[in-house]
C-alpha cells in the first residue's frame, strides 16, 4: 500500500495566521468537500483542491461540520453555541442555539434527523419539526454517530463514558470505559459495512487505546494499543479499513480489526481531522497548523499462482486461496499486514511484517482446499519476491540481477547444448505462459490483446483486459486490476490449424482442450475422410453421433475380417455424407456395384439409378424394379407397386398389396394363373380369399393346390358341415378335423346330445363329458339348481357309457355315483331355492320339510357348489315348516343354528321373531312325524347323525324321488352268488304258487328291550327268509347287514312285489322288494327315480315328461 498525494492546501486568515482544521465532512457523491477551519466553512472542489467558496455565518471557531446522506443540505457547529444549516446551494436556511459550544454534529443516514451536541446537552433536529429536542448530558460531548440504520446514536464523552441513545434521546446503552476522566473519549464511529451481522462501533479515546463494541455494549476483542492520542477515527466506505490520526503527526491505515497496516502520510502537527471520500481509496486530512492534504491510496496485488490455484491478499491481512477450475475458495486469516504470497504445489507461504508462515495440504486430493501450518520462520525480512518449493523457500532482494545471474548459470552450465527452439518479436508482450495441458501452445498479452500461438503456426488474436498469468487447457487466467479470473477461450483456431496440415492426432489433443460441438463434428468429419478411424470415433463419441459411430464400428469390423479396400471404405462415408455421386464412383472403381444401385433405389433416385445401369444385367433390373416398387408402396400408390412387383416376379408382395386392398378381380386371375406348384403364393391367394369371404374361390384354390386338409380347414370355419361330411366319407384321417369342431358348434348352440354324438363320432369321449360339466357348472353358478340335476344326470349317464367302453372303469365309476349324488342333491335343492327367493311355492309343508332333512342329511361331509354357499336357505325352510307341523324340538336347532349364521335383511325379521316364539312351544317334536323303518319298524329322529339311514339296521331310506314326502316301503335285497340276473328275472316270474297264510306271514315278537317283526309264510321256518331274519337288532350294531337272497327266496317272489333297476353295464342291477304290496309305487324306465305313483302321474301330467331325466313320456326306454 502506499499514498499519492493528490492536493494540498493550507488555510489562513487575513493576517496570515494558521487556521486550524478542526473537522471535515464531504458531499454524498464526493464532488465537495467541507472545511471547519477558525470561524468560517470552506467549500473545496475534491477534483483538485479549488476552494469553490468560503461560508460566514458564525462569529466563532467553528468546531464541526456534517453532510446529509441525501446531498441536500449540511450543517456546522461553532463555539458560538450555534448550528447553521446549509443547502446543496451553500445558502444559510436555519441556525439555532445550545447553551454552550457545539463540539459536534451528525446526520441520520435515513431520516436526516440532525444530532447537534455541546458541553452540555444535545439536540435533536428534523426539517418536518419547527422546534429541537434536547437533553441534558453527564458530562462534556466530545464525538458522535449514528447506526446505519439510524435507530440508534452513540455519545462519546469526556469522563469515559459511551452513551448510546434511540431517536427520541433516551439513553438505552452504558458503556463505562476502564480509564474513566483520565481516557476522555475522542473519536468514535460505526462500521459501515452492510455485511456485518451487528452493529460495531470503534472507540478511541486519549487513553491511547482502540476498542470495537456490539451496539448491546459488548465490547469485541482485547483493546489495541495505540502509543498516541487519537483524534480523529474515519471508516472506508464499505467498512474494511479505518483511517485514524491524532498526536502522532501522521495519518496511519488500520484493519476493520485494529491492525496497524501503514502510514499514509506525515505532517509537521496534530492530525485533528480525517475523512474517506466516499466509494473511493482517497482520504483527506485536517491539520492543527492548517493543513488539509489530500491522498490516493493504492493497494499493491499481492499474489501467487501456481497451475489451477490462485492465492491472494484481501483485506491487507487475509489470504485468499482460489481453486480457478472448481471456484471453490478458502479465507486464511493471519490478523497481520501480508506482504508476500508463495504457492506451489500443496504449499503455500505467507511473508508477515515479523515472520514467514509455510502452510501445507491436509491431503494429497486435487480438489483439497483445506491448510494448516507446517512450520513458522520467527525473522524480519526484507524481500522483492518470495519463492516457495517442496523443500524450500526463496528470497529475493535484488530481482534483476539473481535472475541474470541465474540465466548466465545456466547458459554455462548447458554449454553448447542450449539451443532456441522458437525465437519471437513481440513488442507489446506484457504477459506470456505455456500451456500445461499441451507443451506446443503458448499464450502471451499485450496491448489490451490476448495471443494464443500453436507449434508454429501463425498467432490467433482477440482482445482481452488485463495480462495473463496461466495457461491450463482451454483456460486463460487473467488478472485484471486486483481480481483473478479464468477465461474459457475456445481452441478452435488452432485445431483448424492441424487440420489444414492433416495432422488428426494433434487436432484432437487440442480439441481436448475445449472446442465446441460444431468443431468437433468438423473434426470427426475430417478425420473420417482422412480413414482416420481411430481419431474419428473418438470425436464423434464426444458427439454422441450413433449414425456415424455405427458406421465406423462396421469398418473397424470388416478391417478385422480382413477387408482392405479403402476405396470402398471413404465410398461409404461419402454415402453417409450424402455425397451420394462421389460414393457412386468410388463404390463403381471398387467393384461394388450393386451398392451403388442398392443406394440411389434406397433414396428414391431412380433416374440416377438408371443412369447408373445403362443396359446392364437383367438381374440388376429386376433388382431395380423391386426397388421401384418399394417406393412406390410407401408413398401410398399401392396399384403401381403391385403391377412392378408381378412384372419383377416378386408373386408374394403382390398379392399381400392386392389382399390388403381387396382387389378380388386381380386377386382371382393372379390365382388362376399362377402354377399349382408355386405354392406358397397360392396360399396367400386362399388366405385373402378367406378373409374376403369369398370361400368359393378360396375352395378352388386349395383344390387346385391339393391341399385337403386346408380345404377341411375351410369348410370347418365356414361351417360348411355338408361339404366337410361329403369329403370326410371320401377321406376319412380328416374325421377329427371336422366332428370335433362340428361338436364343438352344436355345444355352443345348446344342442348338446348331438354334441355328444359328434364327440362320440370323434372318439372324444373326455371333450363330451368335458362339455356337460362346463354347462353344469354354469348352471350351478346361474342358480339354476333344476338344469343342474339333469346336466349332472346326463354326465352320471355319460361316464358309465364311457366306463363300459374303457378297460380301466373304477375312475369313470366314481365319478358316475358322484355325479348321481350330485344330481340328487340340486334337484331336490332347486325346491328349497324356490321358497326362500321366490313370494309364492307350490309345495305341501310336509314336502319342503322333508326335502330339508333330506339335504341335511346328505350334507353332513361335503357341501356342493351353489349349496355351500347359502346353507341358511336349507336352514330357514327347515326351521319355519318344523314350526308349522308341530317338530318344535326340530325347529328350535335350526333357529339356534342360524343365528349363528349371517342372515339376509329380508330374513332377518322372521328369524328373530320365530328365534323368540319357538321358546313358547314344548321341546318335543310330533309323533306324526317321526320316520319308520319297513325293515326293523324302528322310529328314526328327525335329524338323524347317520344320515339317511336307520339308526338300529342301518338300512338306507328309500325316498319318493317325486316329493320326498315320505319313505318308501321298500328294501333293497342282493343277489346270492352266483346267481345272474336274468337268472333271477326269470325265478321271480315263476309266480310259484304259495298258501295263503296273508294273516300269519307277520309274526310280532317282544323281549324285555326290543320289539322284532319277522316276515315268513311259515312262522316255524322264519329264519330261512332273509327279510325276516336276524331283524331283532337288539345289540344294536353300527355295521349294516344287506338282505341275500338265494333261488328259493327268488321263486317265492311275487313278480308286483320286486322292483329292478337294469343299469347298463358294467354296473349290476338294483333289487327292491316292496314289505306294502299294497302300496303302488312307479320306477321311470330311464333315470330309475322310484316315486308314489299318484304323485308321478300328477307330475307327468304337469310336464309331459319325467321331472328328473326329462324323457317325455311317449318315448321309449332306451
């Protein structure tokens, strides 16, 4: 740093008598500047110290002056205990008094509201009041100023005390300096700096001692020693340095901290007065003689670079280290003036007034910018450059002559190996650095010009502010006035350069440096003409050009595979080029002609193409033709493609344009032309043909063809099922192809027995029953529980035909008894469906109570689909007809077991209410009810955990099939072994003749715990019948014993008693003998459903048909 003096002037009166300058304030914009010297106050001209005009007003020394932040107006204070204010015009508009001298004068920097302070008190004055506020002070006032943002204004007194006040004068802040009287407080001021987080104000008192409070009073830091009176205390503009003055007879420049930084001038007396003019390196000062000197201060760079890393001082004390590529920085504060900066590698060196600090890198990491210190050099130098190195540093005195005597060191230490490599005029160089990225370039300034020159080709120039100090790839670090910039300059010129000479290699290490993306295609484009491969898809990787990284792949591929022909290499880069001409060429002079024609008929140049050819090989016209056609398909003229594709012979994309069109009139005559061996393009005829819907000619074509299997194919998907049968009875390997499908119809339009046939035709057995339970499990879905009895007796019906068929029957057997079982359960269930979704039902109470326990029984292990799901149904009817015939006992388990089910709304009353009266009835069910056994006279319950067996013989019940009403009277019986039959048809209608003993074939006996009735035409030789024998039960066995009967007992049958179900085989026939001849019961000759014969003609009557097989009644059996 160091100080220019601008102007001097010295102020005296008329008698030649020294005035002294005891304040300063200058103009807002720095144009003017005001003088308190005696008892006037001067204008000067900042520009060069002009007095413009000097200011009577005051008839005593004037002691301060002070201008708004506006510009507008200013004020003075003198010892006559008055203040003036003046305008921007220098005209007196207002003057008021205190009681004693003005000592001081200050300015809000916001509201303009004047603080004027004397010996005694302050005012406070604003131009909106007409009169001045004042209060009283504690002691004399000797300095003031106000915060910037003018909330709050510091007094400084003579008995030590630092009173801050708001803007009403109340006092809000103490600070009780340690010196007290004997340290009056001279000179104070708050930092102006707007980065501050608080307020600061430095206090200099004649104590000797500088000291920084926070506005709460908190005093920041120790107290800096100053070894002489201080006088006045100015801040920069921006807060960064302070300006101070007083009995040392010099101006010294200070850091914002305190820190003695240098002297900016010296005088002959005390400094009284010192000012910064605005926004601006220039102070003024006022001396006890007179004096007013005004001086530039001039900051000096100090600085140090090396590669991407930039030190430099800031704020006299600091040091900043810049990482140029990344602009990260890190602040290293060293609280002492920083004369010299060092850095190199990962060390840095920083030369203070009383030593030297060598920092170093925590680590080895390129982008590290943390430092620490590494070692400290506790002397005084005195130095022109410091140099730092890995080991060491270096300084140096006398600049001029080390290095000339290091230049003449090294010129005889190399002798006569020490030879120019590149010998240079440049008149108005300033600047120059190497490249570090690339040891062929070089850049140098000069003249408000940046030169960048590579290897030896002519310089590039632009403009350019300042003068180089690096060079590092594509940048350019420049220092300009104090600051240090990296300017990305594009190296475009001298890659052109290499390019002009062919030189690819050393283009793209200069494209490394930074190009842009236009020059690098320029690159690639170049370096792929010269074959240059290498470099070429290096470049255009840079521009992520796919097209031309393919292409290059290709030639670097067929180069492996042994292709040496650069001819046709640089052909197909001029194709891609879309030099298309000179690709012609080059592929015609390599022997690659079809290329060339591929590449103009792929671009639509046709006449080119036939340019091209001349009258060529008819092979390359075809070729060409098809071509043609192409693109005449895809712009969309599809007749033309069509007849070039027929004239080339290309039969198939014909026929595909003719198809897709539905051109049937070309379509007919290309079938009919075309060679019943050209086969494939035949097919294609007859597949348009069929999705025209014109199967006639679709059916010639395959004729004509002899395919019979696609014409099968045909006739099956028209449904053309008179045809299919004519040419099945001719060829019969396509039976499969035609009733399989034909089965499939018939199942699709409900005519399922023909369905069967079909499949039976077939010998798709599986594919019919698959049929029925496809049907039988929608109808279970559907609730359409009738349908899906009879769907489940034909299946039962359908799986013994095929176990009579097969040799392994036991699969087919089970599942005919199961779907038998099925059948059963949904027909009777379709009754319990109909009373709870239907309003009104056509059976008797007795019947849904029966049927009821009927399900329940039979639902003890495995509940069918569609019946799982809604049980309660069963339950509900249960439940309300139990209720109504008296079966109370009955009635109360089924409410108790559906309250434990979720019940629908429409129910859920009902329920409830019989829930609750059933409670009134007896718990016992009616005697009427009960169920009898007609082989053991037993009574059953009416829920019975066996199910629908006899709990004491075991025997099956045998139902009316027509409305479960009641148990039929009879028993089913087994044939003896080794009796066939139709062995036993023929004993039975023996009719042997037998006495008539009616009234004595019953015979009722009585033990202690049983009751046992014995059928026998001879009580004495009752234990040779077998329905009579071994009846009494009296141990009550759990295993059920059946009735075998031998020939005796056949013959002794009456032909109306027995009633057979002749089941297909492989099942045996049934056997029931009714113990009620009396009682007439009906068997349907087809499904073998045993019912009273009144209620069965009741209901064949109804439906003409049998309710559960529905044969009709006027078919026969079977």
């Amino acid at each position: 740093m160091r100080a220019v003096p601008t102007w001097i002037d010295k102020v005296h009166d008329r008698d030649k008598v020294e005035q002294c300058i005891y304040d300063l304030a200058f103009k807002p914009d720095g144009t003017q500047l005001i003088v308190a010297a005696g008892n006037r106050v001067l204008v000067y001209d900042t520009s060069d110290g002009t007095l413009i005009q000097p200011l009577k007003g005051h008839k005593d020394t004037v002691y301060c002056v002070a201008y708004a932040k506006d510009g507008k107006r200013f004020a003075s204070g003198s010892a006559d205990k008055s203040v003036i204010i003046w305008t921007s015009k220098l005209e007196g508009i207002l003057k008021y008094t205190h009681n004693d001298s003005i000592q001081c004068v200050a300015y809000n920097p916001l509201t303009h509201q004047l603080a004027s302070c004397s010996s005694s008190d302050f005012g406070l004055w604003s131009p909106e009041q007409k009169s001045v506020s004042k209060h009283k002070a504690s002691s004399k006032i000797t300095c003031c100023s106000w915060t910037n943002d003018g909330q709050y204004l510091a007094l400084g007194m003579f008995n030590g005390v630092v009173s801050i006040r708001n803007k009403n004068g109340e006092e809000k802040v103490k600070i009780e300096r340690p010196g007290g009287a004997l340290s009056p407080i001279w000179s104070i001021s708050w930092n102006p700096s707007k980065d501050e987080h608080h307020d600061i104000l430095a206090v200099a008192d004649w104590g000797q001692r500088l000291s920084f409070y926070q506005l709460s009073g908190k005093q920041i830091g120790k107290d800096r020693v100053l070894n002489f009176d201080p006088c006045c205390a100015s801040y920069f503009s921006k807060g960064e340095y302070i300006v101070m003055g007083g009995s040392d007879k010099q101006v010294s420049l200070y850091t914002k901290d305190g820190v003695r930084l240098g002297t900016i001038g010296e005088q002959s007396s005390w400094v009284w007065t010192c000012r910064v003019k605005p926004d601006s390196n220039y102070v003024v000062i006022g001396c006890q003689d007179g004096t007013i000197a005004f001086y530039q201060l001039i900051f000096s760079t100090v600085h140090g670079l090396y590669k991407d890393r930039y030190a430099y001082r800031d704020s006299m004390t600091d040091v900043i280290v810049q990482h140029l590529i990344t602009e990260q920085k890190v602040r290293i504060k060293c609280r002492e003036l920083v004369k010299k900066i060092a850095i190199y590698k990962n060390r840095l060196a920083i030369q203070l007034p009383e030593k030297i600090l060598i920092y170093e890198l925590f680590s080895d990491d390129t982008s590290d910018m943390h430092y620490r210190v590494k070692e400290k050099i506790t002397k005084k130098f005195e130095c022109n450059l410091l140099v730092v190195c890995s080991q060491h540093i270096i300084l140096c005195q006398f600049l001029i002559s080390i290095f000339l005597a290091s230049l003449s060191l090294s010129l005889s230490g190399l002798g006569s190996t020490l030879v120019p490599v590149l010998v240079m005029h440049e008149p108005n160089a300033n600047s120059v650095a190497w490249n570090t990225q690339c040891e062929d370039m070089l850049c140098f300034s000069g003249g408000g010009y940046l030169n960048i020159k590579a290897s030896n080709f002519p310089v590039h120039q632009q403009k350019l502010q300042g003068f180089v100090v690096g060079y590092n790839g594509s940048k350019i670090f420049c220092l300009h006035v104090y600051s240090m910039s990296a300017v990305e300059v594009p190296q475009s010129a001298p890659m052109y350069q290499y390019l002009e000479r062919k030189l690819f290699k050393e283009a793209y290490q200069i494209a490394c440096l930074g190009v842009t993306d236009t020059d690098w295609r320029e690159l690639a484009m170049e370096a792929l003409e010269g074959l240059d491969i290498k470099t070429a898809k290096k470049a255009f990787v840079r521009v992520r050009d796919l097209r031309y990284l393919e292409l290059i792949n290709s030639i670097e591929e067929r180069r492996k595979r042994g292709e040496t022909s650069d001819e046709l290499f640089l052909a197909d880069v001029h194709s891609y080029q879309g030099k298309f001409h000179e690709a012609a060429k080059l592929y015609k002079k390599s022997g690659n002609k079809n290329r060339a024609l591929n590449m103009y008929t792929d671009l639509r140049m046709f006449e080119y193409a036939k340019e091209f050819l001349g009258s060529g090989d008819p092979k390359d016209t075809k070729v060409f033709i098809t071509k043609q056609a192409d693109w005449a398909r895809n712009i969309n003229e599809p007749k033309a493609a069509a007849e070039m594709y027929l004239s080339a012979g290309e039969h198939m994309k014909a026929i595909e344009i003719i198809g897709d069109h539905g051109w049937a009139d070309m379509l007919i005559d290309i079938a009919r032309k075309l060679d019943k061996a050209e086969r494939e393009p035949l097919s294609k005829c007859a597949l348009y043909f069929k999705k025209l819907e014109h199967h006639g000619y679709a059916a010639e074509t395959y004729t004509k063809m002899g395919d019979l299997r696609a014409l099968v194919r045909l006739y099956v998907e028209t449904q053309q099922w008179d045809e299919a049968f004519a040419l099945v009875e001719k060829h019969l390997e396509f039976k499969d192809e035609v009733f399989v499908p034909y089965a499939q119809w018939l199942a699709e339009n409900d005519r399922f027995e023909e369905a069967q046939k079909a499949f039976h035709k077939a010998g798709r057995q599986d594919e019919a029953v698959k049929v029925l339970e496809q049907l039988t499990h929608n109808a279970v879905v559907e609730s359409r529980f009738n349908d899906a009895a009879y769907y489940y007796w034909m299946l039962s019906m359908q799986c013994l035909d095929i176990a009579n068929e097969k040799e392994e029957k036991t699969e087919m057997l089970r599942k005919f008894h199961h779907f038998q079982h099925l059948a059963e359960l949904y027909h009777v269930y379709h009754s319990i469906q109909r009373y709870t979704d239907e309003p009104f039902s056509s059976h008797l109470p007795e019947t849904l109570f029966n049927i009821s326990r009927f399900l329940l029984h039979n639902l003890t292990k495995e509940t069918p689909l569609g019946i799982s799901k809604k049980p309660r149904n069963t339950l509900y009817a249960l439940a309300k007809q139990s209720k109504a015939l008296g079966a109370y006992k009955l009635a109360r388990h089924a409410y108790e077991k559906l309250q434990g089910l979720r019940i629908p709304a429409r129910f859920q009353e009902s329920v409830e209410l019989g829930s609750l009266t059933i409670r009134s009835k007896p718990f016992q069910d009616s005697e009427e009810l009960v169920p009898m056994c007609y082989r053991c006279s037993t009574n059953n319950p009416l829920l019975n955990n066996q199910g629908n067996v006899c709990i004491n013989c075991r025997q099956p019940f045998v139902f009316s099939a027509s409305s479960y009403v009641e148990v039929l009277p009879l028993v089913e019986f087994y044939l003896e072994d080794g009796i066939e039959d139709e062995e036993a048809v023929s004993l039975i209608d023996l009719e042997v003749p037998r006495t008539d003993k009616r009234n004595d074939r019953w015979q009722e006996m009585r033990s202690e715990d049983a009751q046992t009735l014995r059928f026998d035409d001879d009580v004495e030789n009752q234990d040779n019948d077998p329905f009579t024998a071994k009846l009494s039960f009296e141990q009550g066995g759990s295993e059920f014993v059946p009735v075998v009967v031998n020939r005796s007992v056949l013959q002794s049958m009456s032909r109306r008693d027995v009633l057979i179900k002749r089941w297909p085989k492989p099942l045996r026939w049934q056997y029931y003998r009714s113990l009620l001849p009396d009682v007439s019961i009906t068997m349907c000759p087809s499904c073998y459903q045993m019912s009273h014969s009144e209620d069965y003609e009741l209901l064949v009557l109804q439906h003409n048909r049998c309710p559960y097989c529905r044969r009709p009644i006027d078919e026969p059996n079977q």
